[in-house]
C-alpha cells in the first residue's frame, strides 16, 4: 500500500492509499478540507475535534441525499460553489452550519465527550 502525504485545514497527515487510487484520495481529501475550512470560516468553531465531526456529519448527509436532485447536492455543499470570496450562497451555508452545531451540542450536552 502506498502512502501520501495530505493537509486538511493547514495539518500534515500521512495516508495510506492503494496503488492506483491516488487521485480519488486527493479529491475526497480536498473535498474534507473545504467543509471542515467553511466551519471554521463560519467562525462559530475553532476546535478541530467539533469542526472534523460537523464536517462529518455534513457530508454524510450528502452522500444520503436522493440521487434525483444532484443539482441540489452540488449547491448544497458549504465548498461547492467557491470563488476567491467564499461560498455562493453563504447564507444558507451559515444556516445548515448552525442547525448542524445546535444539534452536536444536544447530543454531547449527554455526556460531554466527542467520542
């Protein structure tokens, strides 16, 4: 197994990669690094913990999202749609960021704990 070298938020990491599948690891590197990068662009988290299970979450939401409405996953992502100013319509963006914290809080308000 290969190993490549990746940076999420500005943080080094070494993972391991099946010989061929570089690339489709880059790009869902990339794509973790864009929502965990809109959290905390949104200023509401500056722990990596929080913001790693927010983007977590936001992207397994994605992936559950019907197949017939591709045009609504693609602008339903915080870094689908980034320019050098940031999200497109980052007023919605901000708005799933909050309902995804008031609802991590719920849940860790039971225990305290990430994991």
């Amino acid at each position: 197994m290969k190993q490549i070298e990746v940076a999420i938020m500005g943080q080094s990491y070494r993972l391991g990669c099946p010989e061929g599948g570089e690339e489709r690891l880059r790009q869902a590197v990339s794509h973790v690094d864009r929502e965990m990068c809109a959290i905390r662009d949104a200023g509401k988290l500056k722990a990596r913990e929080r913001i790693a299970v927010l983007a977590a979450l936001n992207l397994a939401y994605l992936l559950h999202e019907p197949k017939s409405a591709p045009a609504a996953t693609a602008a339903a992502s915080p870094g689908a749609a980034n320019d050098a100013s940031g999200p497109a319509d980052a007023p919605a963006t901000t708005a799933r960021i909050d309902d995804l914290i008031a609802r991590l809080d719920r849940i860790l308000g039971q225990d305290g704990h990430l994991i």
